[in-house]
C-alpha cells in the first residue's frame, strides 16, 4: 500500500456542529481518525475561519504513517461567497514525507478567464469557464448545496493541473454509529464509469452537513475511512448531544 496514493481520496473529498440552524459555512474545526482497513494511520484537522470581508480561509493539517513509511500535508483554500455560489482565489498544497515531496499551487483568474496551475513544478494555464471549484473548498460547496435542497451535486474540481468533474448520487438517508454515537445521515456515492472504485460519504443534515464517514475503497483492497472524532463550532464542542436518537 502507497500512503500517499491512499491518501488522494481523502484530499478531494473529505476533504469537514452541531444542530439544524448550524451553516455550513460557519466557522469550525473538524478532525478526523484516518484507517486503511484496520490499520490506524493517523489524523487529518480542517479549520475554517471567521471571514474577513467575505474572504474565507479553509486549511487542513494531517500526519499519517505506517511503519517506516509517512505521509504529512498542509492545504489551504482562499475562496470567496456570491450568494449561494462559492468562487476560488488560492489553492496551495504542500506534501512531505516519505518518497517524492512535491507542492501544488493554483491561482483563479475569474476576470482574466484563466486559472494558472503548478504541480510537481510543472505549469500550466487553463480555461475558467463555468464554476469551478480546487479539492477544499469544493467540499463546503457541496454541504451548502445539499443545505439549500439543490438535486444535481455535480463539480468541476481544479486538481494536479487538470479539470476534474465530480458527480453524486444520492443514496438516501441512512443511521449510522460512529465512536459510539449515532447519526441520521444521508449516504452519497461519487459517480464513476468503473466498478474498480468506491468512494461513499455520510453526511449529517443536523450538523449542517458535516462528513460524519468517509469511505474509498479499490477493488480487492481494504476500504480508506474517515471518522469524525471531534468538531467545534463558534464556541461548541462536539458531544454525545451531537449524536441523534431514532
């Protein structure tokens, strides 16, 4: 198992309570305990803060290792809210540990028409043509969509120098317990021209859509899990009150 190729499912999905009236787009700390199968890798912390004039700042911080092997990231996106559409101005993401480190930077150029890209040092300018979105801020577009009752969760997600599209279908509600507690959530699985490949979320409605689980799973191979063990919202910190009752 490569720890940093298990760790790409986490980056564009994860990639982050409390009741009802909560917004996604609240101010929040989120942290999750990472497994590969039954194996604990480690655990990945995304922070959004308070906005400054209608900036945001959403960062996450994760250590993972196995053995002798690591992986360590630091990303952040720089984005700004219109309404119920979301817009990119900074990616940065910078991976260290074992094998090849490597950084990628984008930068959204809405009025030029262009996003200027750099992975693994290599550039490249490409198109801005419709709504696009990089691998973090993407998340909290999908949890304000699926807030505001919006039926087609579809994504075009700046991500190693390509435009990558991002489809969800949604499963329908689903309890599930996680560390003891339990949740009513709603099950969405990306949408993929393959079997070989399975990558399915729980998001919870009364956390304002918080990932509660996360699972990516190739075929043959143990399943990459994410569960939430801790979230803070303003002043609130995640409880067993969090946790719904049938």
């Amino acid at each position: 198992m490569k720890l940093a190729a298990v760790f790409a499912g986490i980056a564009t999905l994860l990639p982050l309570s409390l009741f009802a009236a909560q917004d996604p787009l609240a101010p929040q700390v989120a942290e999750y305990h990472v497994q590969y199968g039954s194996i604990g890798l480690g655990d990945a912390r995304f922070v959004l803060d308070k906005p400054i004039d209608n900036h945001y700042h959403y960062a996450l911080q994760s250590k993972l290792s196995l053995l002798i092997v690591s992986d360590q990231r630091e990303i952040s996106s720089d984005f700004i809210r219109k309404g119920e559409q979301l817009l990119p101005e900074k990616f940065e993401h910078q991976r260290t540990g074992t094998g090849s480190d490597f950084s990628e930077q984008v930068r959204f150029a809405k009025d030029l028409g262009k996003v200027f890209s750099v992975y693994k040092a290599e550039n490249k300018t490409l198109d801005y043509t419709g709504p696009l979105y990089d691998a973090m801020m993407v998340q909290l577009q999908f949890r304000l969509d699926l807030s505001l009752g919006k039926q087609e969760l579809a994504y075009n997600m700046v991500k190693d120098n390509k435009i990558n599209d991002y489809t969800f279908t949604n499963l329908g509600p689903e309890t599930i317990i996680v560390n003891g507690h339990k949740y009513q959530t709603i099950k969405l699985e990306v949408k993929r021209n393959t079997d070989k490949r399975r990558t399915v979320a729980w998001m919870a409605p009364d956390l304002g859509y918080l990932p509660i689980k996360f699972e990516h799973q190739k075929k043959g191979d143990s399943a990459l899990q994410l569960t939430l063990t801790r979230a803070e919202f303003g002043t609130t910190t995640f409880s067993d009150d969090l946790a719904k009752t049938e």
